[in-house]
C-alpha cells in the first residue's frame, strides 16, 4: 500500500522559481528556498515574505482551491493569524495543479519550538479562544462559502478504531512504541466506541503541533495549513488538547472555550490517537525527529 504521504506530483526548487516567476512577474527575480514538506504540499519561501504551496496529491488539489474561498472570509474573525491566499495560480503544463502564494506569518512552528510543559501551558487559553471563535462561525456560512461535510471519516468510530490498531502493531512490530502506552492507547479506542453522532461546526480539519506558529518561545502568533478545513465534528478540533498540551493545562483549555460534552471528549481523544499515531509513522519515514518527539510525547501524554 502506498503511504498517503508518498508525492505523486513533485515540484523541485526550479520548478517553483519558474512557476512563480511566470505566474507573478512582480515577484521576479523570485529568490526560493525549500520551507516545508507535508503529506499534501510543499512549501517554498519566496523572497523571504511569501510562502507559496504546491500540491503533491491529486486528493489535495480542491482543497487549496477552497482555501482560497473561504480563509479570506474568515480571518478578520479570529483571534490569531491565519494564512490568506492572496496570488493563486492555475498551472500549466509543467506543472497543470493549482498553486497558492500566502504572506509568510512570523513565527516558528511549535513542532521546531520544542517547547517544555509550562510554555504549552501557557498556550491553553489562546488555543481554547481561537476554536471557539472558528467553531461560532455559522454553519450554513461556512458550507456558502464552499466548506463540504467530512469526507475523510475523521469521527467514524468504527472505521478509525480498525485502521489505527493496525497502525499501532506495525508500531510495535518496529520497537517504535511499548507495550505500556500501546496498553492506554488501546483503553481509549475502546472508550470511543461509546461515542455517538455529534453536532457539527467549520473546523480546522487538520490542528497539531506542525500547524501552530509560536514567537517569544511561548506566544501563539498563527494556525496554518487549512487545507483540511470542512464542516464537521469540533471533536476533530478539540483533540489538540491531547495532542499539544500537557495533562495539567487541559482544563484551562476547555474552560476557555466552552461546555465540552463527555462525546466529544472521547472523539477528541479517538482523533489524538491516531492523528499522532499517523504522524509518527510519516516521521519515521522521512527521518523528521522533531515530529518523532512531539508524536511519542503525544501518545505518552493521551
């Protein structure tokens, strides 16, 4: 089987230079270095100011063509930066994908940022506001803005709990996890399967420690990377809780944002597991050791 994060389309350095240079002639002479690599896109800075994403799957090609609908739509709505697409590009016959180019935002992600339990606890209450400001954007807004359903099964109880115990043996099988977080990781899938239908909101889609930009160590500057945003379950958005902050700073989290039902703690809880259990397997594919740790820490913490 072919790992999702496996690129079917490629754009090498040259090719974003040409891309760009021809797309934007404002941009040329374009100065490009490498920025970012994820399941869905590579990244590229431009002239140290904008950062441009290309698709690597076909799966990923709508989705930088709804971004560019509805981050535009949302920004002046929320309490930290986020991305706005402001050059989008059809492609050509290099390279015949849509491409975006999005103001670079400051900061750091907190995957590099390695930061210690009391700089994430610090980070509990902004993280708790800023959902609850996207999750208050009406639905029915969102879905005119073109925001689709969960096409991904990312709260589908059943579908989720089969494919990531078989994610955790592969884990195991490679001496990645033990056998006593394995243990805890199994009581929580088995604790999801108690979960039922929940309400649905605009959710980030895709919210983990390589989405969030820190500055100052210990300041929440911006979410990035919107390419999984759809109407769903806030669960799939509340499982940074799990993912992000230490056991002690959860409280303040849910308190910030609001009355959390015991359902979408569990499905919030279910989404950590094997968000953290996919990115851990992609880190030790493409030898990423800050999302290594900050996946095993995930899992030992959940």
């Amino acid at each position: 089987m072919v790992e999702p994060w496996v690129a079917e389309r490629v754009v090498d350095e040259e090719l974003a230079r040409a891309l760009v240079e021809l797309r934007f002639p404002d941009l040329a002479p374009a100065h490009v270095a490498a920025f970012g690599v994820g399941f869905d896109n590579t990244a590229y800075l431009v002239n140290d100011e904008w950062v441009f994403r290309f698709p690597r799957r076909a799966i990923a090609v709508p989705w930088i063509e709804r971004e560019a609908k509805i981050l535009p739509a949302i920004a002046p709505r929320l309490p930290l930066a986020i991305p706005v697409p402001e050059k989008a590009s059809t492609g050509d016959e290099r390279f015949p994908w849509p491409f975006a180019g999005y103001r670079r935002i400051a900061g750091t992600t907190a995957c590099r940022a390695a930061l210690d339990d009391d700089a994430r606890a610090r980070l509990a209450a902004p993280l708790g506001r800023f959902l609850a400001a996207l999750h208050r954007i009406p639905e029915d807004e969102a879905r005119s803005l073109g925001a689709g359903d969960d096409e991904m099964r990312r709260t589908d109880v059943a579908y989720r709990s089969g494919k990531v115990r078989r994610d955790i043996v592969d884990l195991v099988d490679r001496s990645i996890l033990s056998a006593d977080v394995v243990h805890g990781l199994l009581a929580v899938i088995e604790d999801a399967s108690l979960a039922a239908p929940h309400p649905t909101a605009l959710v980030h889609g895709d919210l983990y420690v390589r989405h969030l930009l820190v500055v100052d160590a210990d300041a929440l500057a911006g979410v990035i990377d919107w390419g999984d945003v759809h109407v769903g379950d806030p669960a799939v958005d509340l499982a940074i809780a799990y993912l992000f902050l230490p056991p002690s700073a959860r409280e303040t989290f849910f308190a910030t944002y609001g009355v959390v039902d015991v359902v979408a703690r569990r499905l919030a809880r279910l989404r950590s597991v094997y968000h953290a259990v996919a990115t851990l397997r992609f880190a030790v594919d493409v030898g990423d050791t800050d999302l290594r740790r900050e996946s095993l820490l995930a899992l030992t913490w959940i």
